[in-house]
C-alpha cells in the first residue's frame, strides 16, 4: 500500500504551520514555487547546505538554480506535478535527481519531487541530499581505480617473474610443502630431469633422484621444519649427473611451499677451474702484480713484487704504502695516482723501486683502476734493468719530437725529463765531435768550446772515455 486510503479524513483541517512542518521533514530542501515557476519560499532541514548559499534562491526562476544537465528533470517534475489526476498520481511520486546550484559551492546533487499545493498553480519541491551517496560513489570509484592499478602493477610483476622463470638456465623448481609435489618448474628443470611439464607437475620431487632421493627427502624436510634456506650434493638420471640443490622455503596466499634450484656442478666446477687459472697465471707471471686502495695502500701483491721488493711473505706489504718500495718517495706515488684519477689508466711509467736490502731496481709501472665499488687500483711493476743496460753504451735514445716530449710528462717529472733530455744531446754532440775530428779529443774540446779538462770529465761521465785518442804534445 502505496498512498492513504483515508486522507481527507487524517489531514482535515491541517493548519499552514502543520503542512510546512510536514513538508520540511521531508526532505533536506524544500522550495515552494508560484505557477510561473518563481521560488517564493524556501526550507533547509539538513546541514550539509549552508543557508548563505541558497538564500539568493527567492525570488528567481528555478530553472535558474538548476544545472543544466538536469533542466528535462526538472521539467518532468514539474508536468508530473500539473496533472494530479494522472493514474499513477495516487501510487507515489515521481523523484528525479537534480543538480541544483548553490552560490560558491558545488552542484548539490538531490533526489527531488514535486507536489502541487493549490488549484492556483503552486507547487512544492522536495528535495533529499545525496551528498553522502556521491561521496560513497566516489570513493568506490578511487578504490575500484587502486584496484586496476594493482592488477596491472600485478600483471606486469608476473609477466617479468614467467620471463625469469622461463629463461633462466639454472633449473628452477615449486613445490607443496606438504607434499613436496612440483607445482611447476621451468624447462631448464625439465631438461635436467629429463621429464616434460606435463609428467613433472604433480610429481613428488625426491622420486626423480632415484638412489639419491633419501638425501634429496632429508633436504627438503629440513628446510620445511627450519624454514632456513639449506642445499645439498645429488646425482641425475642414467648419466649420473652432479646438482647441486639448493631448497627455500617461502609462503604464498596463506599457503607454504618451497623454491628449489638445481644447478649442474659440471657447469659450477668449470667456473672454478677458470678461476683457479686466473689465480695461477697472476702468481705465476713474471711481472710484479700489486692491488691498493685509492690512497695507494696494498690489499695484495704477488710472488714477483715481493722478490723486487726483496720481502718474504705478502703479509709483510699489507697495509703499507707503495710509496715506500718507490724511487722517488712522496713523488711517484702522487703522479700515478693523479694520472689514474684524470685519465683511467697509465702505460710505461718509469721509476726505481727501492728493495728491503738496499737494491735499486730500473722499473716500468703500469696502473689501472680495476674497480668503482669498492675502489681497487691494479699496478703492473715490470724490470727493464737488463733491458736499458742492453742498449748500446748505456744510451736512451733520444726522443726525436716534441709529441714524444710530451708523452713523458705525468709519468716522468719534468725536472728528470729536462735533465735526461740535456745528458743526451751533451752526449751525441760529443759523439759526433769526436766523430768529426777522428776522435782527436784536444781538437773536439775546441769544437765543442769546452776545455779539455770538461771534456774528460764528461767522458767519464758518460762512459765514453773509450773513445777518441790522446792529442800529440
């Protein structure tokens, strides 16, 4: 039932004051029209409307304070009201929502409908807020959107787990951990098992061990007791292939299961075989190997350094500065570090290294910065004593440009490359004096416009008092 069966007889003599009373509860906004549609009165029972913001309503039009996406609402409204003695009019009222605009506040959405007061045209619009209703919907909106954010983000986590999963060449295995059954495992798993997708999942694990599905069982059920992750040695199929397997146990979705790796020893023991060679090869070289850090201090040095550095143990060089075992204490060190900061590496760099027991050995250092993180600088220490000793008279050949002039500075101060620069032509003037005069020394003394007490000093000087003959007196 719908509409009262006996209302003339309950709202009989029903005052004004009673009837806008029983209006106003009605709704939260309630508005009274003329027949031209004017809003003459108006009501707020609810307090999500400010009374400012409607009060400019009396006195305009209402199609004025509607929205005007709502204007054919407001319209049905309003004919549904003229004709009251239409066949529904007895079986409720037709509500519509509309948009009503409030000076400085949003559109207020209501749930309006309207009810005819008088033969003369009047007309009372009731209207019931649904604020709280649009606010719900949009926080329903907002959480559906998070959800398509987190299905997506979900999406793509799961695209980039099958592409590991799928692609890696260790074998890579998931199992129930209660009954240690594969749930699925990857085709490096597979071919390892020598088993497809389809005969492995669902397959307890320790079965495809064979004899060795005892240690395999013992693993897992440690990991699964312990919850630590734990691996073990065992063998596969006819050809007795060496695993390694390794076991770890994760939950999931209030479920627990274990992640199992197998990895071919073969494949492990070829790593370290390459390893050990490389370790071999940096004891065995006949160059001295030395690792610092950026300030120069060693972390390691091979058998060849400590035999140039005449010390017995590497232990003896941990820790310690290779400035000490440098020529040119406080400067060599300094140079190689700030080449190696400004360009990287540093080729043929040419000092003494200073042993324990007093030797001094002619060297050729190479550096480079063999890591970022931690920082570690690689030195390659080469002996070139018998090298220089091997050319003639004891002679470094002249650079024979300025270009070559200048590859030398960072590796050789400039004070050794002026001076090394003078000796040599001192030396080849002298050469070609003697040359010229048929090695008569007293007639070179007066070419070169030297005495020739100079002139022998820097004979010997130079190693060349072999050379020339005495003048005849």
């Amino acid at each position: 039932m719908k509409a009262f069966m006996r209302a003339s007889v309950a709202f009989a003599g029903m005052s004004s004051d009673a009837a806008a009373r029983l209006a106003g509860v009605a709704g939260d906004v309630c508005l009274v029209l003329d027949a031209q549609g004017v809003v003459r009165d108006l009501s707020l029972t609810g307090d999500e409307v400010p009374p400012a913001a409607v009060q400019a309503w009396i006195g305009r039009p209402v199609r004025q304070i509607v929205a005007a996406d709502s204007l054919s609402k407001l319209q049905e409204l309003l004919e549904a009201a003229d004709a009251p003695d239409a066949p529904d009019a007895s079986v409720g009222l037709r509500w519509r929502q509309v948009n009503l605009l409030a000076d400085g506040q949003e559109a207020l959405m209501m749930q309006c409908a309207c009810v005819q007061l008088h033969a003369d045209g009047r007309c009372v619009i009731v209207g019931r807020s649904l604020q709280a209703t649009a606010q719900l919907q949009q926080r329903l909106v907002q959480a559906q959107q998070a959800m398509e954010r987190d299905y997506w983000q979900f999406r793509d986590a799961e695209t980039r787990y099958r592409q590991l999963f799928q692609s890696s060449s260790e074998g890579v295995l998931v199992l129930d951990s209660d009954t240690l059954s594969v749930i699925e495992a990857n085709p490096a798993a597979c071919r390892l098992l020598e088993l497809d997708d389809h005969a492995l999942v669902g397959r307890p694990l320790p079965e495809c061990f064979g004899p060795d599905a005892g240690t395999v069982l013992t693993l897992l059920a440690g990991v699964r007791a312990a919850g630590r992750h734990a691996e073990t040695q065992a063998t596969l199929g006819v050809e007795r292939i060496e695993v390694l397997v390794s076991a770890t146990a994760y939950r999931q979705a209030g479920s627990a299961h274990l992640l199992v790796r197998l990895l071919r020893h073969t494949a492990d023991a070829a790593g370290g075989e390459r390893t050990a060679t490389w370790t071999d090869l940096v004891r065995a070289t006949p160059d001295g190997l030395v690792l610092t850090d950026p300030d120069g201090r060693v972390l390691a040095a091979n058998g060849a350094f400590l035999e140039l550095a005449q010390l017995g143990a590497e232990e003896q060089v941990r820790g310690e500065s290779l400035d000490r075992w440098l020529g040119r204490s406080g400067v060599d060190l300094s140079v190689l570090l700030s080449n190696l900061r400004q360009r990287g590496m540093v080729r043929l760099f040419a000092t003494k290294l200073r042993g324990e027991l007093g030797s001094i050995t002619e060297v050729e250092i190479a550096a480079v910065q063999v890591s970022e993180s931690p920082a570690v600088l690689g030195f390659t220490v080469r002996d070139v004593g018998r090298r220089i000793s091997a050319s003639p008279r004891g002679l470094q050949e002249l650079p024979k440009s300025v270009e070559q002039l200048t590859e030398l500075v960072g590796r050789v101060p400039m004070k050794d490359i002026v001076g090394e620069t003078t000796d040599l032509i001192e030396q080849l003037c002298i050469e070609a004096a003697l040359e010229l005069t048929r090695g008569n020394r007293a007639a070179a003394a007066e070419m070169l416009g030297l005495s020739r007490q100079s002139l022998y000093v820097k004979l010997r000087r130079y190693g060349l008092k072999d050379l020339g003959i005495e003048d005849e007196k």
